[in-house]
C-alpha cells in the first residue's frame, strides 16, 4: 500500500513539473517578438494583411491569452505538438523518431563515467599518493574545463584522422547497412567516441566523488569490524566500503541527467549523432521554432522518467529510504 | 596562530602550487585578451593570407576558411567570452543567492515553494531552455549573458539555502536578533559575511561554468552575430577540422585554458578558506 501512495505521488508530481514547462513553453512564445502567423507567412513567401488575419482565426491566434494556453495544453496533452514545416513531419513523430539514439549515447556516456569513475576514485583513495589519485586530482579540474564540442572535434582528428580507427560521423554505415549481430557491432563502433567524449566531463565528478565517498567508508567502525573479523582487503574494499561510498555517486548521477542530456546535444552536433541533439541543432539553423521547442519538451520529460526510476532504484537499493 | 582568517588564507593560498599557476595563467589570458589585440595590431577581419593557410610566421596561428588571421581572432574573441561569463555569472550568483537565502532564512512554506521552483529548474535542460530564450528573442550578448544566468544558479541556490539554513540559528544570530536587528539586517550583514566562504568559491567556478556555456551557445550558431567569440569560431569552422586542425584547436585551446585557470583558482580558494585543510597542507 505504502508504495503505490508512493509512487502515485512521485507521478502527480511528475505530471506537475510536465505542466510547469508546458506553462513555461508557452508564455516564451508569447513574449518572443513576432507570433506564429509571421513564421508562417514566412515560410510560404509572404502574405497579405488579410491572409494574415486568416492564419490568426484558423491557429487560434486571435483569441484571449487564456483560450490559448488551454488549447495549447489540450494540444500537447493529446501528443499534438505542432508541424516543422522544414521536416515535412508532425513534430511529435520527429522527436520520438530521435529519442533512442539519444537515450543510447547517454545512457552509454553515464554509465561509462560511472564504472570508470568509481574505480579510478577506489584507487585514489586506497593510495592516497598513488599515480591514480594524482590523475583523478588532474582529471576532476581538466574535465570541468574542457570545452565539450571542442574535445568531440580533437578525438575526431586524433581518432578518426591521425589513425582512422574509429568513424567520423553517424550512428552507421550509410553506404552499406547492416542487419542483425553486425549492425549492433557496427552502431558500438560508432558510439564509442561520442559516448567517450560525454562521459569524460561526468568521469572527472564520479571519480572525486567515489574518492571521497570511499575515504569517509574506510574511515568508519564497520570498516574497522570487517578487518578486524579478518576479512580480506580486496573484499572489505569492494563489498563493504563501496556500497556504502556509491550512494552519493549515485544521487549525482541521477540529479546531473539534464545537465548530461544538454551536453549530448553538443556531442550530437559534432558526431552528427541523429538524435534529440542534433534536431535541436538542425532547427536552429532553420528557425524552426515548434521543433526546437519539441525538443526541449522531449528531453524535460526525459529527465523527469530519468528522476523517477533513480528514486525508485534508490528505494529499492536502500532500505533506509522506504521508511522515511 | 595569531594570524588573522585573511592572512591565514591567503598564505594558504600562496602555498598551493596549483592555485597560484592558475592566478597566472589567468592573469596571463586576462591581460592578452586586454592588449593582445593592440599590441598585435593585426584586424582579424581583414584577409591577410590564402584561406586554411597552417600556422607559420607570418600568421602563428594560421588562417581561417576565408584567410583571416586566427591569433587575432583569438586575441579578440576572448573579451566577449569573458565578458559574457563574468556577467552570467554574476547574475546566476545574484539570483541563486536571493532564493537560497530567502528559502534558508524564512523556511517554512517560502522554503518549501521556492525549492520547487529550484526544482524544476533543475529538471529543464539548461543548454536547450536558454537555446529556446535566445532563438526566440534574437541573439545578442545581452541575451546570451541572460538566458544563461536565468538557468544556472540552482545550485548556488542549494548551497546559500543550506548556508542560511545552518547559520541562522546560531549563536550570535541570536545575539544579533536580540539587540534588536531587522531581519534585512540580520541576512546581509550578520549571515551573509560567515557564508560567504562556499559562496565565493561556487562565484568563482560559476564564471567557468558561464563561459563554457557561452561557448556552447555560439558554437551552435545562437551567439551575437556581431561578436567574435571563441565558440562561434569553432563553430564556423568545424566543417574545416580535418583538413586544418588549427581553425579549431587555437580557439578552444584558448577557452580551455581560461576556464581550467578559473577552476584552478576557485579550487585553491576552497582549500585555503576550508579551516580544516590549513593545517593539514
């Protein structure tokens, strides 16, 4: 019983923070100079005074503000948002047709950070001198700083250049498409720089935050009992101290999913990775506005899933929290 | 041990090799970008040399698609860079602390409505909101300098609200509210200055912050169209990497630079205001 209130809870107020950034969305448009008529007319070249008048009464546009946003929620709500005109496509279909290969790249570049992150943060905390805490030290400073569009553009020129080991461009082999087994090994070969690329800036905070994480567990009693018990380091290290440091790397993790998803849409632009990203890149250079806001609709709700299944994970990970 | 905080810290600063080759290398970039462009007196808009020419010593830096000068424009593109990232950073500061310190201060029901807002801020892509802002009221670096302030101060938010909400109920808030003080007074001049230690840091890796976002911003052809910066020239000349590495690396070279600098720094500030750091290092 206590977990469906839960999780109704966690739902309303997901629906919550849906309807704030559709509210949101929407008064944006609205304050923007020019209003949709003009885009339109735009597009077909130009428009009379009362052609005008006409895409007014038949978008709606000449009702109260309050009419409006009802009709643009009922829209939305119904999975209507709106058409590219440059696509040629209902903008709903457009962005569900580029979610996978984004949810792929990221989820990659996460739990890549992740894995490479907690190890290199075990090291450094076991040695505290060791080269490893040296790199995570150079590394957590340098993966803030690096320009990610612009490290995407030096592993193409060192990895795909200098020694071609891995593809320019794409998410796969245009020329000659694969199916089965040697379309999934062509679409990893793919991935691994852009994946590389997104995962290098989260790396630098799992890994600090694995490391400290790591110090505070080694320090504590338990630790102390588990050696004392006679338990091998090896297993007092990874079967004690880790899952107690994870938690927070976790919680961050979870927390940084939007900030993650922004930095695929640069990643996306240099690899020319067809996803949410590079949709939102192609409708900038085409002012296309119902798109670019599809994206931004489309990755909120994104993060909002990502959020609840991190909550429910932790729920079930740690018993603690199903009490509170 | 009779040192004042100040001094204190300030020798632990200096003790930091780290921190201090980020003072200098900032200071380096900060009075490059100030009279670099003077004293090298070449215009980078001018055609100087054949277009995607490699660096040599007629041009250190080499030329772009159209045969401008690339140090020049590195030398230039910096001061918007750096202008919009301080400014950005400011206003994200400004804002995160108003709310951090009004939710930590007040709590309660405030509190609790204005982690909401914190919350759904941090639920919105940053990088696409602000692309949405500034396409829709046109690029400029007054917009750009906005829209990125307007998304990235949740966590100066989090951090003044835990600040406040740790402080105020000490003993000399105490002190102060029994002689009378208003609680203006109380939240600027009484709680502020003894938080003003995380906050001065997260300033500080806020301008880093600012400007890898602006630079994210122009390279996807959303800044000033009027500016240069670094990210629209690695912007304009991505199509041109692979046969003329240097249009690309020079610029976000220069940008990687500064911010590392400003993280440098931001993490000696840390550690030298952190107490419990002193002895140790």
């Amino acid at each position: 019983m206590s977990r469906l209130v839960w999780l109704g809870r966690r739902l309303v107020h997901a629906f919550g923070l849906m309807l704030a950034v559709l509210v949101l969305n929407f008064v944006l448009v609205h304050l923007a100079p020019g209003d949709p008529a003009d885009v339109i007319a735009g597009e077909m070249g130009g428009a009379s005074a009362q052609v005008m008048a006409e895409i007014r009464a038949a978008y709606g546009l000449d009702r109260s503000i309050g009419e409006q946003l009802v009709r643009y929620l009922g829209h939305v709500l119904s999975g209507d948002l709106g058409f590219s005109f440059y696509f040629n496509r209902p903008v709903t279909a457009l962005v569900f047709s580029r979610m996978g290969a984004t949810a792929l790249l990221v989820a990659s570049a996460i739990v890549a950070a992740l894995v490479l992150g907690t190890w290199l943060g075990v090291i450094a905390a076991r040695r505290p001198r060791g080269v490893a805490a040296q790199l995570v030290a150079v590394f957590s400073v340098a993966g803030f700083a690096a320009p990610v569009f612009w490290t995407g553009m030096m592993f193409l020129l060192l990895f795909a250049s200098y020694w071609p080991i891995f593809p320019v461009s794409g998410m796969e082999n245009a020329g000659t498409p694969r199916v089965g087994f040697a379309r999934v090994l062509d679409i990893a070969h793919h991935l691994v720089l852009p994946a590389m690329t997104l995962a290098l800036i989260y790396l630098a905070q799992y890994s600090r935050q694995a490391r400290t994480g790591m110090l505070t567990a080694l320090a504590a009693d338990y630790i102390r009992t588990a050696r004392a018990k006679g338990l091998g380091e090896t297993r007092v290290v990874y079967r004690h101290a880790l899952r107690n440091a994870l938690i927070p790397v976790i919680t961050i993790a979870g927390l940084q999913f939007g900030q993650v998803l922004a930095g695929a849409v640069l990643v996306e632009t240099v690899y020319s990775w067809p996803g949410l990203g590079r949709l939102a890149y192609e409708s900038i250079l085409r002012r296309d506005s119902p798109t670019l806001l599809g994206v931004l609709l489309g990755s909120s709700v994104m993060v909002i899933v990502a959020n609840l299944l991190t909550d429910a994970a932790y729920r079930l990970a740690d018993p603690r929290m199903r009490t509170q | 041990m009779s040192l004042s905080p100040t001094a204190r810290a300030a020798r632990a600063f200096g003790a930091n090799p780290a921190a201090l080759a980020g003072l200098v290398m900032l200071g380096a970039m900060v009075i490059a970008v100030g009279v670099g462009p003077w004293l090298y007196g070449v215009d980078p808009l001018e055609i100087v040399a054949p277009p995607l020419s490699a660096p040599d010593g007629e041009a250190p830096f080499g030329t772009d698609y159209l045969g401008r000068d690339i140090l020049a424009a590195v030398l230039l593109g910096g001061r918007a860079t750096m202008l919009v990232g301080v400014t950005a950073a400011f206003l994200s500061v400004v804002i995160g602390v108003t709310i951090g310190a009004t939710a930590g201060y007040l709590g309660g029901r405030v509190d609790a409505a204005l982690m909401r807002v914190t919350e759904f801020f941090q639920v919105l892509p940053a990088l696409l909101f602000a692309m949405v802002v500034v396409m829709l009221f046109r690029p400029s670096l007054v917009t750009v300098a906005l829209s990125i302030g307007v998304v990235s101060w949740t966590g100066t938010a989090r951090l003044a609200r835990a600040e406040f909400m740790r402080l105020k109920g000490l003993e000399f808030v105490e002190a102060a509210r029994a002689e009378g003080a208003t609680d203006l007074r109380i939240v600027f001049r009484v709680i502020l200055p003894n938080g003003m230690a995380p906050l001065i840091v997260s300033a500080t890796l806020a301008v880093g912050a600012a400007m890898l976002f602006e630079g994210g911003l122009s390279f996807l052809g959303l800044g000033d169209p009027n500016a240069i910066t670094w990210g629209r020239m690695i912007g304009q000349n991505r199509s041109y990497l692979l046969d003329a590495w240097w249009t690309v690396t020079f610029p976000g070279l220069a940008l990687f630079v500064t911010v590392l600098s400003v993280a440098l720094l931001g993490d000696g500030i840390n550690d030298a205001l952190d107490p419990r750091r002193g002895s140790s290092a």
